[in-house]
C-alpha cells in the first residue's frame, strides 16, 4: 500500500512538472519566475495539512492515551518541518528577484519562520526524554500549543501590512488567477499531498517497528 | 521583467535534494530496521540448546525389541 503511494506521488508530481512548466504559460508580470509558485504554495499548503494533523493526533493522544496517535502526530511533525524549511527556502528563492531581497521581517515571513521553529523544538523534546509516555505527553501539548500559530501565519497578511502578497486560492470568492495557471497549481498540490502522505505512512510504520525493536 | 532561470532551477533542485534526502533516509531507516530484526531472529536461534530432533530413533545397537 505505502509502495503504491509512493509511485502515486511520484507520477503526480512528473505530471505538476509536466503542467507547471509546459502547460501553465509564462505569466505576463513576473515572467517565468512565478513558475517557483508551483513548489512553494503547495509545500505551504503541505506544511498546514502537516501541523493541522499534529493537533488533531496531539488531542487525539491526550484523551485517549493511544500510542498510534502518538506516532502520527510525531511523523507529520518531522515531514511538517521538512516541507515548512522548503517553503521558506523556496519563498526566499523567489523573493531575491521580485522583491530584490532574500528575506524581510515581514508579518507573514516572521509567523513561518516561529512556526518552523517551534516544530523543530517539538522534534527536539522528543529526542531528549528517554520515557516514551512522558515524551508523547509533552509534545502533545507543544504540538497543540504550536499549531495555534498556522490560522497566525494564514490570515498575518490581512491583519499587518506585508510584503508578502494575500492568498489567492484559499479565501472567500473565486480564485483570482488565470484558468491554467489554477489548473497548474491544483495538480501540484495534490502531487504535494500525496507525496506528505507516502511519507507520514512510511514514518509511522518505521516508528511502530522501531518501537517493536527496542521493546 | 527578466525571467530568472537560474532562480527557478535552483529552487527546484533545492526540493530535489530536501524531499529526495528525506526520502533516503527513510529508505535507510528501513534497511536498518530489517538488519536489526535479521541479527535479532539469528541470534535467537543460535542461542537455543542443540536440537535433539534430528535423531528421534535411537542407535540400531541399542534398540530394544517390542514387547508382545
């Protein structure tokens, strides 16, 4: 099932190429360089699924103490971090030539970059207790306390004056871009998708052998 | 405006590397699992005491006959 994940994932995301840079056209401001468009939105997107999961699986382990929970909350966590530090990378990528700048302390840019790095203190806790309860209790609870700061990340370039331009899918009313451009997009964020699962599945399964190992 | 190849290669390959070093060290996690759990059963086979199973009858000179 994880193997034909994968392979799913890998031809999505050969398709998001395919689309993203032979069918989607050259757009008319930026030129070719919004192409980065088709990686970083996505992995943003992959990066809210990512910590969303982590809250829902932390309150999940809190009420019921059940270790599955525990184990997905731990894998989307690490794959959460993964793709967040993706996204950063890929926005500064793109920021140099439209912005004439690598990075600014911007609303938007300043919320990711705490939420990536709460995360990494969420995989940093895990690694230092050596009791596995009292490990997946405490992360439970940074987990759900981190994962307040994605609606900040959201809505920060509606409540401060940003650099970072406003969503242009996911808000109310129609999308504002061009028919194939959306089309585009779409198809990568699915790839995305499917690739964050493929690996959340992968982890979760070494996680449950390597706790069967040391048991 | 200019169309910047060289920023779009870079951020493309730049997700090569991230997303294909995770995968690897997924795919490495994996194999050491399985070594571990190769060691572990091997081990445990090595530690039983000698089987006595492989000769279930004993030798012909000492065999008794059956009794009516």
């Amino acid at each position: 099932m994880t193997r034909l994940l994968g392979w799913l994932a890998a031809l999505a995301l050969a398709a998001g190429v395919i689309m993203g840079f032979a069918i989607a056209p050259r757009e008319a401001t930026q030129g070719n360089v919004q192409r980065i468009m088709y990686l970083h939105v996505p992995t943003a997107w992959v990066a809210y699924l990512a910590f969303g999961v982590v809250l829902l699986a932390s309150i999940a382990y809190l009420a019921r103490r059940a270790p599955a929970a525990d184990r997905l909350a731990h894998a989307s966590a690490e794959v959460g971090v993964v793709f967040t530090g993706l996204t950063i990378a890929a926005g500064s990528i793109w920021g140099k030539p439209t912005w004439g700048t690598w990075w600014t302390w911007d609303a938007r840019l300043t919320s990711v970059a705490i939420l990536f790095v709460m995360y990494l203190g969420y995989l940093l806790l895990r690694g230092m207790i050596d009791d596995g309860e009292r490990a997946a209790r405490y992360c439970a609870v940074l987990g759900i306390v981190a994962a307040l700061d994605v609606p900040l990340v959201h809505f920060s370039v509606y409540w401060w004056r940003t650099l970072h331009q406003p969503p242009s899918v996911l808000k109310p009313g129609a999308a504002t871009m061009p028919p194939a451009i959306l089309a585009a997009l779409l198809v990568n964020v699915v790839a995305f998708t499917l690739l964050y699962v493929y690996f959340v599945a992968k982890r979760v399964r070494l996680l449950r052998d390597e706790t069967e190992a040391l048991a | 405006m200019t169309d910047h190849w060289g920023f779009v290669v870079a951020a493309y390959a730049l997700a090569v590397v991230v997303l294909g070093g995770y995968w690897r060290r997924l795919v490495r996690m994996e194999h050491e699992l399985n070594a571990l759990n190769t060691a572990r059963v091997d081990a445990t086979l090595r530690s039983r005491p000698p089987s006595r199973g492989a000769h279930p009858r004993p030798e012909p000179g000492t065999r008794t006959p059956l009794q009516p």
